[in-house]
C-alpha cells in the first residue's frame, strides 16, 4: 500500500491517497522526501551520465581531429614521395636513353670499321679478278668471235626478203605472206616486217620489201625450190589487190642474209 518502502513508490497513484484513511501528514511527508530523494538521485544520475557522455564525446572528437590530422600527414607525406618517386623514374629514363645512345653510338663505330675493312678486302679481290678475267677475256675472244659469226650466220640462213609485194595501209602483211607461201604449198611458222623507210613515189605509197624468218634454213631452201617450180607451172596467183603469175613468183622472192 501506501505505507510501502521507497521501493514501490514509482507505483503510487492519487487514489491510494484519498481511499487510505490512515494518510497521515507525517505519513505523506516521508512519501514526500522518499520521493525527492528518488527524483535527486535520478537526476545526479542523469548527470553523471551526461558529463559521462559529454567527456566520451568530446574524447571521440579528439580522436577523430587526430586521425583526420594523421590523415592529412600521411596525404600530403605520399604526395611529396610520389613526386620524388616521379622524378627517380624520369632520372632512370634519362641514364637508359643515355646509355642506349652510347650503346648505337659504339655499334656504328664498330660496323663503319667492319665495313671499311670489308670493302677494302672486296676492291682487292675485284681488282685481281678483273686482271685475270681480263687475261682470260684476250684468251677467249677469238672464240667468242667464231661462235657469234657461226650464229648470226645460222640466224641469217632462216630469213628471205619479198620483193615487189604492193604495200598498203592498214595492211594485213602476215596475211598476205602466208597466202604466198600457200600458192607453194608451205604452211611453215613465219615472222614478216617490211624493211626500210616508206614514202611516196610518183604519188603511190613506195613498197618496201619484206623481211620473213621461219624456223629452219631447209624451210627457206625448200620455198625457194618450190618456187622455181611455180616458174615452169603458169600459174597465177593473187596477193593483195595485185596479181602475180608464176614467174613473177620467183624474181619477187630471194634469199637474203640481213
């Protein structure tokens, strides 16, 4: 009831005054100071816990400004050794360039060296095989001589020149030799050029003769056979816009070494 310990006065109400008659002033004067005694002891607690507070917060504050400051130091400390650590590594860029520059300096001396020596061995050597290809060439060149002759003789012997064959413009020339030589039953492989300057005569374009070259000299003798055959024949036979008869055949074709 109201007569309790200190311990149950949180759970005093106004009712347990009016209905309990021995409610006494004493009685209500020790519910009185019981309870101020409760509400000093509450608020020396309530004070100790916020000097509590107010000294934990102010010691996290501290710390906290340390570590910011540590912060800051050990920001503006990586600054300054990340600029140091910039400028060792431009130094050890310079020392590589520089030592690469010495290192290509050396390797030219050494191949401007080499290659002198070289192309000094070289001259040598060309020069004494030029004085004895040179000995070897006077030795040779009658040989050499006699093998062009033989050669150009044999050239020679493949090719006969026309003559007289009427020459036009835009002409058909291989055409026209192989239509000859058809007359004298020969189909050989030919190659044909007119030789000589052109012009104008009496007004008409002037006929240069024509130079053919087949494969082999019997081809050229056998033309040349069957042609003096033609001769006794008669026959005629037409190239170009002209016509040529049998005999005619023989004075316009002649062996020629050109």
């Amino acid at each position: 009831g109201a007569t309790g310990s200190g311990a149950g006065l949180e759970r005093i109400t106004p009712q347990d005054f009016t209905r309990n008659s021995k409610l006494t002033r004493d009685v209500m004067a020790k519910f009185l100071c019981r309870a101020l005694n409760v509400v000093s002891s509450q608020m020396k607690n309530l004070l100790e816990m916020e000097s509590e507070f107010e000294s934990e917060i102010c010691q996290a504050l501290g710390t906290s400004k340390q570590l910011i400051e540590e912060a800051e130091a050990v920001k503006a400390k990586s600054a300054v050794e990340l600029v140091d650590l910039q400028r060792e590594v431009l130094n050890l860029q310079r020392e590589l360039l520089a030592e690469k520059n010495r290192q290509i300096d050396e390797l030219k001396a050494s191949v401007v060296e080499s290659v002198g020596d070289t192309v000094k061995a070289e001259i040598k050597s060309y020069s004494a095989a030029v004085q004895q290809s040179v000995q070897t060439q006077q030795k040779s060149v009658n040989l050499k001589t006699v093998v062009r002759k033989v050669v150009e003789e044999q050239d020679r012997s493949k090719s006969f020149m026309v003559f007289g064959l009427k020459e036009e413009k835009n002409e058909n020339l291989h055409n026209k030799i192989e239509s000859m030589l058809s007359e004298l039953n020969q189909k050989p492989r030919i190659a044909v050029c007119r030789v000589g300057l052109g012009g104008m005569d009496s007004g008409e374009m002037k006929s240069r003769p024509v130079k053919v070259t087949v494969d082999s000299s019997p081809a050229v003798t056998e033309i040349l056979t069957r042609a003096k055959l033609l001769k006794s024949s008669g026959i005629n036979a037409e190239y170009g816009d002209g016509c040529v008869n049998a005999v005619d055949l023989v004075a316009i074709i002649e062996l020629s070494y050109q």
